[in-house]
C-alpha cells in the first residue's frame, strides 16, 4: 500500500528564475506507478490517490498465482471502484 501522495509529491512547484517571474510554475498533471516483481515472489498489491484520484496497482508472477485469481480479483476490485464511483457522485 502506498497511501496518500499528495502529501509526498506536491502538484505544483515554483521555479527559481531571477527576477522572479509571475508564471514560473512547474505543474504536474499525472503521475505514474507501477508494481514490479521478481520471480518467486507471489502477488503484490498497491493502492495510492494522488489529486483526488485512486491508483490501484496489482503485480503478479504467473508461475506462482493463477491468472484466473488474478482476473476475479480485479474484477472484485471493479465492483467495488463501481459502487464506490457511484455514491461518489451521487453526494
């Protein structure tokens, strides 16, 4: 489990620029990560939000676990951001 980015990788940096200069802002819009692992290893799962949005990552190694497991939990994982989407926007 990562957790909450937002308290780790600001959206928004300032750039120093001499003279400071209005606009010298470097913004990031999107963020990526990933799961590796090595053989052996199983399974790993990681969820994150990072501006407001939920990242969940899911890393196997097919000579340890069934990809049939793997494809019903990210199924299970669907339903529930569903449901969750749903009441999201229903508020």
């Amino acid at each position: 489990m990562v957790g909450h980015l937002d308290r780790v990788l600001p959206r928004a940096f300032n750039l120093p620029t001499t003279p400071p200069a209005e606009g010298s802002t470097l913004r990031l819009s999107n963020v990526l990560l990933g799961t590796r692992l090595h053989r052996g290893e199983g399974m790993l799962m990681e969820a994150f939000t990072w501006d407001e949005q939920l990242t969940f990552c899911l890393g196997f190694d097919d000579f340890v676990v069934e990809p049939t497991l793997v494809r019903a939990i990210l199924s299970e994982v669907e339903q529930i951001g569903t449901v969750l989407a749903e009441g999201y926007t229903a508020q």
